[in-house]
C-alpha cells in the first residue's frame, strides 16, 4: 500500500471513530439533539474565552511562578512549527496537541490555587 493510502486510510478511519464517538456520546447522555448542539456551543464558547481566563490566571499575584510558565509554553509548543506531527499533515497534524493542551492544562490547575481558579473560570451555569 502506498504511503498517501495509508495516509488516506487513517483520516477516514479518524472521522469515522469521531463522529462515532459523538453519536455514542449523544445517546448516552439522554440529551436531546438541541441539547447537545447547546452544550457543543457552550464549550466552543468556554474555548474562545480560554485565552483571555488564563492570562487572569497569570497575572492573579496567588498563582505560582512556575504555573504561570506553563501556559507561555503551551502557546510556543502549539504555535511552534516544530512537532512530533507536523501540522501541515491534513488531522492526523493536530493530534499532538489534541493530547498535550488538555494534559498542560490539567497540570497547570492542579498547580494553581481552587479559589483563583473558581474566580477565573467561574461553573457554568446550569439551567
């Protein structure tokens, strides 16, 4: 098998196994397809805000010196050229960070203090 066939191959494989994941993720929550489509703009809107959440998180005088490290290296690690995966590879490029921000960004609240955190991202509201 040529090499752009695997290539090929394991994208579909990819979208095949996401949109699975997200149709099994939709029936189990017992959520109505309007549901989900609110609770899916909810977190793109909770991801746009990300940014903004954790540069208050930095500059709060509570937070440690090393925990405010951690989110400037995040940002030259995703904007960075240089990965495990190149970026220019079509979906298979981004898994890398798919898997490193969510594990920096559970580090770094361990690392931050609960009240800092509750004040810079604050629950969501539940209706």
């Amino acid at each position: 098998m040529a090499t752009w066939q695997v290539v090929v191959l394991v994208v579909v494989v990819l979208l095949v196994a996401g949109v699975a994941a997200f149709v099994l993720w939709l029936r189990r929550s017992a959520m109505t397809p309007a549901e989900a489509a609110a609770e899916l703009r909810a977190l793109g809107v909770d991801l746009v805000r990300l940014p903004g959440r954790l540069r208050r998180v930095a500059a709060d005088p509570r937070t440690p010196r090393w925990a405010r490290w951690w989110p400037i290296g995040l940002a030259i690690y995703v904007a960075s050229p240089i990965d495990p995966i190149p970026d220019f590879l079509p979906v298979i490029g981004y898994l890398d960070e798919l898997v490193v921000v969510p594990l920096v960004l559970r580090h770094v609240k361990r690392m931050v203090p609960p009240d800092v955190w509750t004040a810079c991202f604050p629950p969501r509201r539940t209706r």
